[in-house]
C-alpha cells in the first residue's frame, strides 16, 4: 500500500490537494453565527456501558477545528457554523452552556444522567476551548453521572481527562477516527492521523480512568458500497480490540453543504450508502466486545443513508432499535424487495462507476 509523502505534497497532490479544493469550498460560504449561542441542543437517549441514560447534548460555538481552517475533512460541513474569526471568550462559551441548561430546564422533566458535548472539533484543543472553562464546564456538571467530550486524538491528555473523573464523572472522550485503515481516513476522508495515534489516545484517557467512543464515518467519498461496508466491518473490530474503547459510533456519511462530498453528489459521483449496509455492519458484529450504534442523520433523504423511500422508515426504526437492546434479530423483521438492488449493487458497484443506482 502506497504512503504519500511529503514531497508528493509539496507538489500540490495528495493532502494538500484536497485542502485546496476544500478551502474554496469553505470560502462560498458567508453566515456567521452568535458565539453566546450554541450551535445546537437536543434531549435523547443512549446506550453507554452503565445502561440506557437520558441525554442532552450540546453543539458548542467554537472558533471551530484547527484542521478544518487547514481545508479538512472531505465529508465535514460543520466548520461552516463555526464562529468567525477564530477564538470563543470564555463568558461567551459558558453563556452556551448556560442557555442548553435553560433549555434542558423547560423540555424535559428530570436532569439528564449523561451529557455530551461536541464542538465541531475537538473540545480538548484549548485553542477551542481553554483550560479555565473545560474546568469550569466539569464543575457545572459534577452532578451527573457520565460526560462525553468529544476530541480529536491529538489533544487527548490525561491531565485534561482527569479535570472531569476527579470530580466523579464517568467520562468518555468521542473520537471522530472514522476508519481504522489508515488509506482511507487520509485519502477519503482526508483526516491526517493515524490508527495509532487512536491507540494511544485510548491509553491516555484510560490512565485518567476514562474511556473512549470511537466514531466510525460508513462510506467516505471513492469507495464502493462493498468497499465501504467491508471497512466498517474491519474497523468494528480493530476498535472494539482496542484497551478502553467501549462504544463505536457507526454512521452513514450524508452530504453536508460546503463540502467536497457535496460536489461530488451535486456531479452525480456520490451516494450516501444503503440502510441496508448499516444494518449490515450492526448484524455481523455483535461479537465485537463494544457496544456499537448507528444513528443515520437524514435517512430516508437522498443527501443522508437511504434505501428505496418504501422501507427506510423500517429499517431506521431496527437499527434505532438496535442501538438501545444490541440484539441483532430486529433486523429480521424488516423486508423488502428493494434488498435485491442492494445486493446487485454490492455485486458490481466499482469506485469508478459509483454510483450504480441512486
Ligand atoms: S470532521 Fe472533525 S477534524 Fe474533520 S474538519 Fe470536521 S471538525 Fe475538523
Ligand atoms: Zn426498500
């Protein structure tokens, strides 16, 4: 297997080819946003290793990933809903936090056990988010049970990790790995590091006493259905092989605005991979010693996971299912003819005639 090298990038190929394209894509893009307002918040459910916790999740306004300002992510649209400018105060960082309380307040009638927040990069760079307000964020929620943090692996310290378990937290950092084979995450993905680098986070979170989630990105630009769910299935299990990665996160890639993904679905040379192929992965891995979800965004739609518009309803209520009980017989319920194109379509879908049926 080929590794590109520095010079390759110095000659205007490889990654740097693709943070070209990806920062003339970003530059079509001119909102801006209110950094005393998260980006989002919502309630929910979800299955961690101590049983099934309401939740609420926050979208923190960040100055946005690092990476992403680089060009970034092929597949990645959040950094359009970064701030402009760069840098978040910490007054301004805890008034979102204090408007998802607010929020959590008036929707649902108990405190959540779990909360989880993303950034739209990686909560632990504390160019994102500094060090007085990651301490101070652990405080505020010192009263409940288990907190998700989400980081790239870089920023994963034990110090940063220990901020949270030492005020008795259960503590997970989310990890946006996306693939285990290292050619895909840097030629499809264009992420830059390396399974490795994933080990070794794990390491760190687990000497403060926390764990990881690991976020799995099912069918990146270039890949075949078959190529992408074979991915997915390896690297199910290179993760759930790994000392303190408990959870793995499986999600179909949808097409978000301003993003390379988005130009190649607009020529007609993406499509988001089948429900079928999630439910797939889920089926033939419940061995994994992890508890592995799925939660396709936009299902149904033909910029998210989608099947034939007849049974894709079925089939997200299944893996929805799945995710709560891990018992791969709910995937026995749902049938319907439109498996036979999706069998076809892993048959004889190649990446450069992808894709084969819409
Ligand atoms: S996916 Fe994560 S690392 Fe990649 S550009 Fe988006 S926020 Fe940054
Ligand atoms: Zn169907």
């Amino acid at each position: 297997m080929s590794k590109p090298t520095p010079e390759v990038y110095e000659r205007g190929r490889g990654m740097d080819a693709h943070n070209q394209v990806m920062r003339d894509i970003r530059a079509e893009n001119d909102d801006s946003y209110d950094p005393h307002e998260p980006t989002r918040v919502w309630i929910d459910e979800d299955n961690t290793p101590d049983g099934v916790y309401q939740s609420l999740t926050i979208i923190l306004n960040t100055g946005g990933c690092r990476w992403a300002r680089a060009g970034g992510c092929t597949m990645c649209g959040y950094v359009a809903e970064s701030v402009e400018g760069g840098s978040v105060s910490h007054e301004a960082l805890m008034d979102q936090i204090q408007v998802a309380l607010d929020h959590e307040a008036e929707e649902a009638d108990e405190q959540s056990g779990l909360i989880k927040i993303y950034t739209s990069g990686s909560f632990l760079d504390e160019r994102e988010v500094p060090a007085e307000t990651r301490r101070a964020i652990a405080e505020t929620f010192a009263d409940r049970d288990r907190i998700v943090v989400e980081s790239l692996p870089d920023f994963v310290d034990r110090e940063k990790v220990r901020d949270f378990t030492e005020q008795g937290l259960e503590t997970d950092v989310a990890v946006g790995l996306e693939t285990a084979t290292d050619r895909v995450r840097h030629d499809c993905v264009n992420k830059y590091f390396d399974f490795a680098d994933f080990e070794d986070a794990c390491a760190e979170a687990r000497e403060a006493g926390g764990g990881v989630k690991a976020y799995l990105l099912m069918k990146p630009p270039f890949l075949s259905e078959q190529e992408a769910l074979e991915d997915m299935q390896s690297s199910v299990r290179r993760c759930g092989a790994v000392d303190g990665c408990h959870t793995v996160s499986m999600n179909p890639c949808n097409v978000q605005r301003y993003t390379m993904v988005d130009e190649l679905f607009y020529e007609g040379g993406y499509r988001p991979p089948w429900l079928w192929s999630v439910a797939e992965v889920l089926r033939t891995t419940t061995d994994v010693d992890a508890i592995v979800v799925s939660d396709p965004v936009g299902h149904g739609s033909d910029r998210g996971a989608h099947n034939c518009g007849e049974c894709d309803d079925r089939v997200q209520r299944a893996i929805k299912d799945f995710d709560l009980r891990q018992d791969p017989s709910v995937f026995e319920q749902v049938e319907c003819e439109c498996e036979f194109t999706w069998e076809l379509v892993l048959e004889e879908e190649q990446s450069f005639n992808t894709p084969l049926a819409r």
